[in-house]
C-alpha cells in the first residue's frame, strides 16, 4: 500500500483565525493526507517538535496577523536544525505579495494568499513532496 | 383582495412561468419561492411580532426615533504599532468626521502578555496598538477628551484591566466615571468558540465578566458593559442564523451567570450590547438583524423576566464582513462595503465599522480607511436609505425570512439549552463543529463554482501587486519593549508588589469583586502582563478543544 502523506497544519504566533487553517486541514484530509492539526497559538519550538514527533511530510503553517516575516523563518530553521531538510514547507495567510519573495529566500515553499483553491494546495503537495 | 384570491392568482402565476422558467438553467444558493406574496406572512400578527420602533419586540429598532433623530455612530476600528501613532490615527479619523473611536489591539494585548515576553515577539504592534501599562494608554488617548468621545475596545480576556486603564487616564484628564461612554467586547464564550483569543477557563471568565457588570452598574454606568459578538462567529463561517443563535445563547450564559451572583436582571441587562457581522446578502442580513432584535426581546421578557424595556432592547454595532473582501481586484472591495452597509442601515445598527478595500491584504492605509467612512456618509447623507424608519418593514419576502430566521435560530437556541448551555456547548466542541462545517461547504461551493465571487472564481483578470499597502514599522517591537523598560524602572516597584498581592488574594475569594483591584493595580503602573500573570496563578489557563 502506498504510504499517505502526512501533513502538519499550524497556527504559529498568537492570533486566533483559524477558519484557513481547519478548511484545508480537513480539505487535506478528504485529499487523503494524514493530517495533525496543532491548534492555535503554538511557538515555532513547539511546532518544529511535533513536526519530529508525528514524522510529518509536509508542514503547512497559517498566519494571519502579520507575524509570518518573523515566525516562518523561524520554524524552517528549527526545522531544520532537528535534521527535518527534506519536510515541504508551506503558508498562507493575509501575506502581502511585497514579503513573499523573503519568505521563498527562508526555505517556504509556496505561500497561498485569499483566495486559493484548496485543491491548488492539494496539487502543490503532491507534486512537491519528497517521501 | 381576500387570501383565497390571492391564492388562486399565485397559481394562475405559477402555471404560467412554468415553461418560461425551466428554459434557465438552475441556480445554487437561491431562497426556495422566486416570488413572495401576502400568503407568506398572513401568520404575522403586526402588534405582536412586527409594531412600533421603540416598542416591544423591537423588531422595527430600539429607539422610537431611529436615523430620524440621528445617524448611527460612525465608528472606525484602528490601531497599530505605538500609542503614539495610533493616537495619530484616531484625532485624524475625528478630524474627518467619525464619531466614536474603537481601538484594536495587538494580540499580545490581547493575550495579556507584555511585549518584552517571548510569546510577543514578532506580534508587537501588528494587529492593533500595543498596550503594556497605563503610560501606554495615556498616550492613546493624550489630547482626546473622555468625557466627549465615546471608545469602544475590542478587548475581551482582560477586559477589566483595559476598562480600568481607561477610567484611570480619564480620571488623570478629570473626568469621572459616571461620565464615561464607551464599550468593552468582553465576550470570553465566543473567543473560545471562534476567535481565539481566551486566556483563563469558563468559570473564571464567567465571574470575571460579571463583576464587570455589577461595578459599572454601580460607578459607570453609561457604559456598555459588553459586546456580545456574533461577528466573529459569522467570520469563522457560520451562517446569518447561526450567527445570531450562538450569539444569543452566548448572551443567555451570561445573563445566567449574572443573575446567578446575585445581580437583579434590571441593574445589568440595559447595558448589554450585540455585534453583529453585515455580509453581503443584503436582504438576508436586514431580515436577521431584525429577527435577532424580536427574539432577544422576547428571551429577555419571557424567560428572565425583565420589566424594564431597556434590558429588552437588542442594541447592536456593526462591521462589514471582512472574510468577504477578496484580495483579488481590490477596489471591488468598495462597493461590496457599500452594499453591507446598506444592509447594515435598513437593518436599524447604532454604530457601524466599515472595512476597507485593502484589508485581505494588510492593515488598511489612510486613503482607504477615508473612503470606507465616505461610504458611510454617503449612505447618511445621500442614499435616502436612512430616511424613513426600517423602511423594509412590510416586504412580503424581508418579513416572511425574518420569521425564517428567527425560527431556524430558536431551533438552535433550544438545541443549546438541552446541551445545557452555550458554555457546555462549547466546551463539547458543538458549535464550533457547526461553524466549521458551514466554513467547509461555503468553500467547496466556491471551489465547484456554485457559488460566484467576482474577479475570484469568475471575472478574473491579471493583476499587477496592489501598491500603496500600510506596512507596520518593523523596529516597533524593539521600540514597545525599551519604553515598557524604562517605564519599568521609573515607577515605585514596592507599590506595585503589594497592589499585586492584593490581587491574588481577591482572586482567591470568589465573593470578592474584582474590579477595584485591577484598578488600584493599573495605577500603580503594573503592567497588563503582570496583571494577567498574577490571575493566571489563581485561575489557570483554557485549554481548546480541538476537533476538525
């Protein structure tokens, strides 16, 4: 049996709007990814560790308040500082296209802005993945 | 013309469109009739469900004057970065005319945590305005007068500790109390259920948020005491009736919870207030502001007994739904903000936020921010929408789905009671599976294209990046943190030791109100953090409950 791809979504930083999050969380899942949802507010120590922990392949990280040129680069270098160089990394959120660039320069993937289709993400992962 | 007639009309209609309309292909989303007669709402009677504005239920408004004795409160939500630059922004919103202020702050405010904790960084002064201690809120509101201005904040676990910086800085400018209008959101249930922003477990909260209650009954009591907020639950992606059912059952919560410690419903239940979400279906909205006015209303006279019409009037603020701002050919955004507001002004709103046309894709800059309160203006002053009192009162179809409203959401609401409450409903994860779910469909029907939304999954068009977006000073982190340090070793540390042992021991006594210690805290110049910390001891933390 092929192995399912195994995603962790995030919520990075403080800030509580998780509705983007749960949609692709369980847009993901009826993809059929395995997915672990971390919840809000998680600091990028916590999620670089659960990221180890559940072995995921992929971790797809949501921010919405702006925090996202700090935390990301963030996460992507405990990442891969825990030996993670081969995890997908991935965001979204209210990101302005002017930081996106920086963003690709720190190790994230892609980063989907409103308005995605979640299928687009789902495309993206199977494409891009590395198991 | 009798009923009878009509029906027999109706039929004869119907027959003859019967061809004409099977030629179109079917659209989604669409209310069941295409057409609505008298026969849809020959089960209303006036007196009892619809009446007089000012009078019982109120679902023609609260006040028997409405927009003929004046507009709405034009109230913009700003603020961002320091106290000092977010006071720009309000004198300058004065300036042009607003005429309330509402002050957003950023999430480690929010949180209760000082910019200098590590949780903070990154978040400083990014969603809203930075708040550590008083000094910070003299500055927010340094040359504004509190006794004239009235402030609403969208503050909700530590609510008490930003209402009591609020009552110190005007007593600094020598206004007192009694004078003070304004709101606190203080709506811990729906935090939990979709906006994120909780720090202590229900109980705690809950007696948190009736101390507000009985304190400003008794010292401010001009002061709207809480916002209890179904715009955040509408945003998270409920639908227009769930967002008034899980709202209101949050308001009986805490209607309960107040009555339960001891306060009489009369003292407190006037200054409750609602907040409600203006998305983008016009009629829909205008019929569910009306619903939410008639069964609050009757909640409030059947079920808690109220005598007093204050305590049985739904007074509500509004914003434009910003989930519905596409980031895709922005400027559309404009006339969606139109459309909601209009909703928002048949509708009968006493105050109004309108979001603008940037916000999918930053904090709003100045240029925007004036257009959106044009757009209010112009609705005021230009439309004729606010002539005439609930000017939709009448239409067959706005008052057959007002009926539709209010019954999907008393289905809920009862739903909820057998759960025993919005707080256990919660804490089972019910509404926030209900919401979620609504989410989920609302976008796979706009991934299938059964839903439109313009210039996103049709009308589109290549676009260049937006220019001109509000970019939040990125040193202003390090800038927060060094005032807080030097405000830190500036005041009498002593003093505030023992303002903060004093309360943790009120925190201890469940019988204690809480309020006259935070505020003799706040003006020692504790900080937020310390505040929250020393509560966070006594109380603990929520733990979410997550499910997907």
């Amino acid at each position: 049996m092929e192995k399912k791809i195994r995603v962790l979504v995030a919520k990075p930083g403080l800030d509580g709007h998780d509705r983007g999050a749960k949609v692709i969380a369980r847009a993901l899942r009826d993809a059929g990814f395995e997915v672990i949802y971390t919840g809000l507010r998680q600091t990028p120590e916590q999620i670089a560790e659960a990221a180890l922990q559940e072995d995921v392949n992929v971790v797809a990280m949501s921010i919405l308040s702006g925090a996202h040129p700090h935390l990301f680069p963030k996460v992507v270098n405990l990442l891969h500082e825990k030996g993670m160089k081969d995890v997908l990394i991935i965001g979204g959120g209210v990101i302005p296209e002017a930081d996106i660039p920086a963003l690709k320069e720190a190790g994230i993937a892609a980063v989907f802005t409103p308005g995605t289709n979640t299928s687009d993400v789902v495309d993206f992962i199977k494409n891009n993945v590395k198991m | 013309m009798s009923n009878e007639k009509i029906q027999a009309e109706k039929e004869k209609y119907e027959a003859s469109v019967a061809k004409a309309i099977a030629r179109f292909p079917e659209r989604p989303h669409l209310p069941e009739q295409r057409l609505y007669t008298p026969l849809d709402i020959k089960g209303d009677d006036y007196a009892e469900e619809i009446s007089f504005p000012g009078v019982f239920p109120y679902t023609r408004g609260v006040q028997p004057t409405m927009y003929r004795g004046r507009f709405w409160t034009m109230r913009m939500y700003a603020g961002f970065s320091t106290a000092e630059e977010s006071n720009k922004r309000y004198r300058l919103l004065i300036e042009n005319g607003a005429t309330g202020l509402s002050c957003a702050f950023d999430l480690p405010t929010q949180i209760g945590y000082d910019s200098d904790d590590p949780i903070s960084e990154g978040e400083v002064g990014k969603v809203g305005v930075a708040i550590d201690s008083l000094a910070d809120m003299e500055k927010l509101f340094d040359q504004i007068d509190l006794g004239k201005v009235s402030t609403s904040m969208t503050i909700n676990a530590p609510a008490s500790v930003l209402l009591a910086m609020y009552i110190a800085v005007a007593e600094k400018q020598g206004v007192s109390p009694d004078q003070l209008k304004g709101t606190i959101q203080n709506d811990i249930l729906k935090e939990y259920a979709a906006r994120g922003t909780y720090i202590f477990p229900p109980r705690p909260s809950m007696r948190l948020i009736t101390n507000i209650f009985e304190y400003c009954s008794k010292n401010v009591p001009k002061w709207n005491t809480i916002s209890i907020s179904g715009y955040h639950i509408r945003e998270a992606g409920s639908t227009a009736a769930q967002e008034i059912a899980f709202t209101i059952a949050d308001g009986i919560a805490y209607v309960e919870a107040a009555i339960k410690a001891g306060l009489n419903v009369d003292d407190f239940a006037g200054r409750l207030s609602f907040f409600w979400n203006a998305h983008n279906n016009v009629l829909e909205e205008v019929a569910k502001f009306r619903a939410s006015r008639r069964i609050w209303a009757k909640i409030m006279r059947d079920r808690f007994h109220a005598e007093k019409p204050k305590s049985m009037m739904l007074r509500f603020h509004t914003q434009t739904a910003g989930s519905m701002l596409t980031a895709q050919q922005p400027d559309n955004n404009i006339v969606r903000v139109a459309l909601q507001t209009a909703a928002a002004v048949m509708g009968g709103t006493q105050s109004l936020h309108t979001n603008s046309r940037d916000e999918a894709l930053a904090l709003p800059s100045e240029a925007s921010v004036q257009i959106a309160l044009r757009t209010q203006q112009i609705v005021a002053y230009e439309s004729g929408l606010a002539d005439v009192i609930d000017p939709l009162a009448g239409s067959y179809y706005v008052e057959a789905m007002t009926d539709r409203i209010e019954k999907e959401a008393m289905e809920y609401i009862k739903k909820i009671d057998e759960m025993g409450g919005a707080v256990a409903a919660i804490e089972k994860g019910y509404i926030q599976k209900e919401i979620q779910d609504s989410a989920y469909k609302w976008q796979m029907d706009v991934e299938s294209g059964a839903r439109t939304i313009v210039g996103v999954n049709k009308f589109q068009v290549e676009e260049e990046p937006p220019k001109g977006l509000l970019k939040v000073d990125a040193s202003v982190g390090e800038k927060q943190v060094k005032k807080l340090h030097e405000m830190k070793a500036g005041r009498d540390n002593e003093a505030v030791k023992a303002a903060l042992a004093d309360l943790k021991k009120a925190c201890e006594d469940e019988n204690e109100n809480l309020m006259p210690h935070i505020l003799a805290a706040v003006k020692t110049y504790a900080t937020l953090g310390e505040i929250c910390n020393v509560m966070r001891g006594v109380f603990g933390e929520y733990e979410a409950h997550i499910s997907l």
